[in-house]
C-alpha cells in the first residue's frame, strides 16, 4: 500500500487540489556600453570566477549574480560590486552573458 492509499483512507472526504504555477517575472536587466571583465583568482587555494565592471543598479547586478549562480549549479556571493562564483567557469559565464547583451572582457590567463 503506498502513500496515496494510506492517505485516502485517512481522510475520505479529502478533495485534492491543483494549485497554479507561479508566474516568474524576468526583469529587463540594462545592458551597459563598456565591457564587462571577467578574470579568475585563486583565494585560499580555491579556484574563483570574478566579474566586475556593471554601472547598473545593485539590485540588477544582484540579479544576474543570482541567475549565474543557478544557472551554473555553483556557489557564490554579490560582494563590493562584484560577482564571486566558485570555480573557474570564465568561458561559461562570458557565453551567458554575451547573450545577454553584455559586452565582456576576459583578464589573466
């Protein structure tokens, strides 16, 4: 007997519901003129991914931070206007971002 089974004869009188899915709202992030850079550091012997140089707003940067992070399935932190994301994904990130608009400049290596 499963679950579902257990749980008719529990409550008979229950009539399941169907909830509507969530409506995502994308925010049009603003696209700036200047590149921006995209560079790779090691910080206590760990592989990171900075990308610097947005003129928008925080909340945008945040965003795309988040978008990032999740696109990825990585970790990472919005910090002194900067996106930290563990691990070396330069080619990626600069791949997204260049579709969306962005204009990114590679540093070191």
């Amino acid at each position: 007997m499963d679950l579902q089974e257990q749980l008719k004869k529990l409550f008979p009188d229950h009539q399941e519901s169907i909830l509507p899915e969530p409506i995502l709202e994308t925010k049009e992030l603003w696209v700036q003129t200047e590149p921006m850079i995209c560079k790779f550091e090691k910080r206590k012997g760990k592989p990171t991914t900075i990308i610097e140089g947005y003129t928008g707003s925080d909340e945008d940067f945040k965003i795309l931070a988040k978008e990032l992070k999740s696109k990825l399935s990585v970790g990472g932190t919005f910090k002194d206007d900067a996106i930290i994301i563990q691990g070396d994904y330069r080619d990626k990130i600069m791949e997204m971002l260049k579709n969306k608009g962005f204009k990114v400049k590679r540093v070191g290596g």
